[in-house]
C-alpha cells in the first residue's frame, strides 16, 4: 500500500520520451469508487518558474507502470499528458 505522502517524495519519469517530470503535487480520485484517477505534476512554470504554472502533468493511473522506492516510472504519450489549467 502507498500512501499520498508516499508519491509526493518520488520523482515521476517518463519512459516514453526520457523526460524527467518533476514529483507529484496532488492525487485525483473517483469520489464513487474511491480509486485514484491520475497524479498531478506541476508543469513547466513561465518565466523559470517564478511567477506559477499555467500547465501541468496529469498522468493517468493506468499509465504508471512501476512505483519505486524513489521513482514513479510512467509510459506516456508527451504531447497527451500536459493540460492547459
């Protein structure tokens, strides 16, 4: 079992492209079935990242491939996973 606080000190990296995504700041969850939908990681941040972040990382869960003891590793489509908030 992994908790919340657990995810958030891992680092997530897409094995789709290399990337390195950053750690996860927020956890979505179905209210009805209590399963986690997706992790949320903070996009790239405008102006090096001082003034917020306009986008951010939804990965579903379905797209976690392995939770390690310091990573998340993720196989994701790049272009499908930044959202606009």
């Amino acid at each position: 079992m992994v908790r919340v606080y657990d995810l958030k000190q891992k680092e997530v990296i897409n094995i789709a492209d290399g990337s390195r995504l950053g750690f996860v700041a927020d956890v979505e969850f179905d209210t009805k079935t209590g399963k986690i939908e997706a992790v949320i990681i903070p996009g790239p941040g405008k102006m090096f990242g001082v003034f917020g972040h306009e986008q951010e990382f939804r990965i579903k869960w379905s797209d976690i491939d392995q939770i390690g003891d310091d990573l998340i590793i993720v196989d994701a489509d790049p272009d499908e996973i930044l959202v606009e908030i």
